[in-house]
C-alpha cells in the first residue's frame, strides 16, 4: 500500500495535519480530488487519551506521543532560552490537544478604511468578503456557544454555565459588562468531558476529527504518517518534487500542486531549507519575507476565585469588551479550562524555569514542586483565565532557517514599545472588568503564548510586500500554497484557529478552480 502511494501522481499533497491542512484537504477530497496528506508525526491509535506534556524529553518519545520531538531555540530581548513548545506532531496536528476554543475575529481586525487605518495595513480580503467561509467553518467544526454578533443563529446552543461560571458572569454584568458562553468545537457526544489532549471520544473537533478522518472516508484521500519532508524541488517556478523521509527511508512524491499546513514555524522552515540556484533565498521569498513578521499573543494569566466551592474548571465565559478599547488594539478575555491545580501549577512553573536564566542550575525544574505545591494550597478553588493580548508585525521578528536534520524551532523576537504600553493598558482594563472579585495575575514579566504563531507568510495583492496572494497561493509558484496561521498579516485578538480553518477552505476552493 505504501508504494503505490509513493508511486500515484496526486492532485494535491497536503504537508501538515493540523487545523488548516485537515481542512483544506477535506473539501478537496469531498470535491473528489486525489489528495494525500503527509504527516511527520504517527497516526496513533484512536482510543488512546494523551495530554501534552512538559515531562517528556526523549526525541523518540515525544514523536510517539504525537508532541513536537525538537525544542524551541527562542532569543527574545537578546536573551537566549531553550524549551520544550505545546506543539504537535502527528495527525491533527496540534490542534489535538487545544482547548477546542474556536472565537471569530472582530469586523475591525480584517477592514481598514481612511477613516479607521489598520497599524499595520490591513487584510487583503474584507470582513465581509471572509465571512460567509467562517460560517462555513463554524459549521464544519460543529461551534456551539452564545451569539455575540449577528450572523451567528446558526451555532448550536450553549451548554448550561457551572454555578461558579454563573456567578463570575454575574458579577460581571454588573460592572456593565456582557460576558458569554465561549464558542466551542465539542459536539455533545454522551461521556464526553470537553478534556484537553487527545480524546477517543469524537466529541472534539479538530484536525483530525473534521478534517483528516472524513477525508479518508471519501475515499480520495490518503495518510503518509511518519513522513518527514525535507525539501522540496523546483523547475520553471513550478514545485515538481517533494523530498522526504518515511520511517527514515529517502522518498520522492509528486503532485500538480502542493499544500503547505506546517504551521507558521514548519511552513517557512521547509521554504528556507529549499534553497537551489534559482532560489537562493529559499522558496516563495522574492520578497525576502518567508519566516519573517511573527507574531504571537501575549497571555495575562490571571486567577479568579468565585466563592463557591465548585471544583470544575471555569472553561464557558469569554469576554469581548475589553478588545478594542478606546482605539487600543488589546483582545478578549477567555476561561482557560483548566483549574489551579498542582499539577496545574507545577508545568507552568518548570515552563518559566525552561525559558530564564534559572534552567542552568542543577534540578532548578525539580525545585520547582515546592513553591507549586504552596501555589496550590494558596489558590485553592480559583479559576484561571487569560487575555489574549495582539502581537503586531515587525520584519526583524522572524523564524530561522533551520539546521540541517534538527527539529529544534528557532526564532528571534523583539517586544516593541507600543506592545509593551498595550500590555500595561490590558491589565488595567483586565483588573477594572473584574473588580469586586478576588484575582490575581499569575505573571508579571511579558509571556509569549508560543501555541499561537502567526504571520510568517503573510498574504497580500503586492509580491514586494507578501510571500501569498489573497487566496493563498505563493507569488512565485503556481502550484505551490499554504493554509496555515502564517497567512495572516496580524494577530488579530482572539485564538486564531477559526480564522486558519476559514482560509484554509478558501484556499481549497481556489485550488479546486484551478484544477477544473
């Protein structure tokens, strides 16, 4: 079976499995086009249930788990630390072990007029123009949750707050606020328990979920798994080989076009790695913009004790009127999901261990169960909650080409002035939405939220300033594509996994216009 993989000339070879290439493979399967996704990481088996884990170090082992094997190389402000990313690598990427929080941008985020000019730009494609693809991917993802604009009558309903959930939004409400039942990718399926990680249940929705597995059930589309793309070839512009390695042997496939669904740090890692004498800078990059404008959000992590004794997570409430406040560009504000637990505590606290000066000293990560353990006893029946705070784009914040036959993802990041004043304004306006309840922000220096990079293959009308067009396919190849978070030119304020899936479907309706 696998050589007659290898050997079929496809209609489209689909590198990644996560949110955008689960997507975009699905629809051009359904549109009956031979597809063949390549997976680096394993398929796994369905009933297994595995949460992403911090605690796990060995290559070999992280890949089986379906985590990333490498680490992240980050030098941010100048400083250099090394650390294990939530990033997945296997099918469905890591969309797998999100929270399944699926949030619609803002019309504002997309439209930019003379009136109200975006910082950055702007969207090549208007709100208006992108919104009939997010219904569609709210529809395919299964979104439930309250309507907060219109055009949103078709989610299916909310499920009922938890009595501390109920509280919190009340409180809330009176401080002239409207909170709502966060918009979620979870079906309700009997015995499901909305839990982060992999589920057997197929409750949650996901790259895998809705997007790979129903793709193989047309019958169009097929999984490469343990397949490591490690170049791709070019003649006439056109891409004519992918070189890759599966299970460690070398492989060539073909396909008439090519998609690419790594992610904004795989997508522009495998671009830079292509390079020939006709693309010395890599692939796709005239523009010498491939793995540059990353962008992330900033995570203000907060605890919020309720006064009640309930021990359910608060995962339900979201709250938009903190996104664009007073001309300010800052984000919502969203249940985690998760409760204030030891175990909780202690993976945050060895992440911040990993990523300062501290990871030099021996067992500093153990020393790190003792203050966990006071956290736990101190916060008690809190909940925690973040605010995604928006990342804009500069040149200089960028991903690294990678070192030959590494997986470790290097990156370089600046935090600008203006992100850090808008940091210190969404706090504020973070404690004033809350006041008259107990909280407590859980970190004090600047905290990149490293599961959601974007930007680093931005799409525009202009290829001087752009690596994609508006559709999404690459200025300098024809048949080269991509459908991940690194088509977007900002980081809007909420999780970008909607907003990847809606491009992704776009992408494949131009995909499928080409080849037709």
């Amino acid at each position: 079976m696998t050589d007659a993989l290898l050997q079929t000339h496809w209609d489209v070879i689909v590198i990644g499995t996560g949110i955008g290439g689960g997507t975009a493979g699905r629809a051009l399967a359904e549109a009956g086009l031979k597809t063949l996704f390549l997976e680096k990481g394993p398929a796994g088996y369905r009933a297994e249930r595995t949460a992403l884990s911090h605690e796990v170090f060995l290559p070999e082992a992280r890949l089986t788990r379906g985590f990333w094997p490498g680490q992240i190389v980050a030098r941010q402000n100048g400083t250099e630390s090394r650390f294990f990313g939530p990033l997945g690598a296997g099918v469905g990427g890591s969309s797998v072990f999100y929270a399944a929080t699926l949030e619609r941008p803002e019309p504002h985020d997309l439209d930019d007029s003379p009136e109200k000019p975006h910082p950055t730009g702007g969207w090549p494609v208007s709100f208006d123009a992108f919104a009939p693809y997010i219904e569609r991917a709210e529809r395919l993802y299964h979104i439930s949750g309250d309507p907060h604009a219109p055009g949103q009558d078709h989610l299916a309903p909310a499920r009922p707050l938890s009595p501390a959930d109920q509280r919190i939004a009340e409180r809330l409400r009176r401080n002239g606020h409207a909170p709502y039942a966060l918009h979620s990718a979870i079906r309700h399926v009997d015995g499901c328990l909305g839990c982060l990680g992999k589920c057997p249940l197929p409750c949650k929705m996901d790259g895998r979920s809705a997007g790979v597995e129903p793709a193989l059930a047309t019958g169009n589309a097929a999984l490469l798994d343990h397949c490591d793309v490690t170049r791709l070839r070019t003649r006439d512009a056109q891409i004519t080989q992918i070189e890759a390695r599966h299970h460690g042997r070398p492989v060539t496939l073909t396909a008439r076009h090519v998609l690419l669904a790594g992610g904004a740090f795989g997508s522009p890692r495998l671009c830079l790695a292509s390079t020939s004498e006709a693309h010395p800078k890599g692939l796709a990059n005239s523009s010498g913009l491939v793995g540059r404008n990353l962008m992330f959000h900033l995570n203000e992590l907060f605890a919020l004790w309720p006064g009640t004794s309930d021990p359910a997570p608060s995962k339900a409430i979201g709250l938009r009127d903190l996104y664009h406040l007073n001309g300010q560009r800052l984000g919502m504000v969203q249940a985690m999901g998760v409760s204030a637990s030891y175990g909780e505590i202690a993976y945050y606290l060895r992440t911040l261990i990993d990523r300062s000066a501290l990871r030099h000293i021996p067992l500093a990560g153990e020393l790190s169960r003792i203050p966990a353990a006071a956290a736990a006893k101190l916060l008690g029946s809190a909940k925690i909650f973040v605010g995604l705070l928006e990342d804009m784009p500069y040149a200089e914040n960028r991903v690294l080409p990678p070192d030959p036959g590494s997986d470790d993802i290097a990156f370089t990041y600046t935090l600008h002035p203006e992100l850090a004043a808008r940091r210190r304004a969404f706090r504020r306006a973070i404690s004033r939405a809350f006041r008259g309840q107990r909280r407590m922000f859980l970190n004090h220096a600047p905290d990149l939220n490293h599961g959601h990079p974007t930007g680093t293959m931005r799409f525009g009308t202009d290829p001087a300033t752009s690596v994609l067009t508006p559709w999404g396919r690459a200025h300098d190849h024809p048949n080269l594509w991509v459908a991940d978070a690194g088509f977007m030119p900002t980081s809007m304020g909420v999780n970008p996994s909607l907003t990847i899936a809606a491009q992704a479907l776009r992408t494949a309706d131009a995909i499928k216009d080409s080849l037709t």
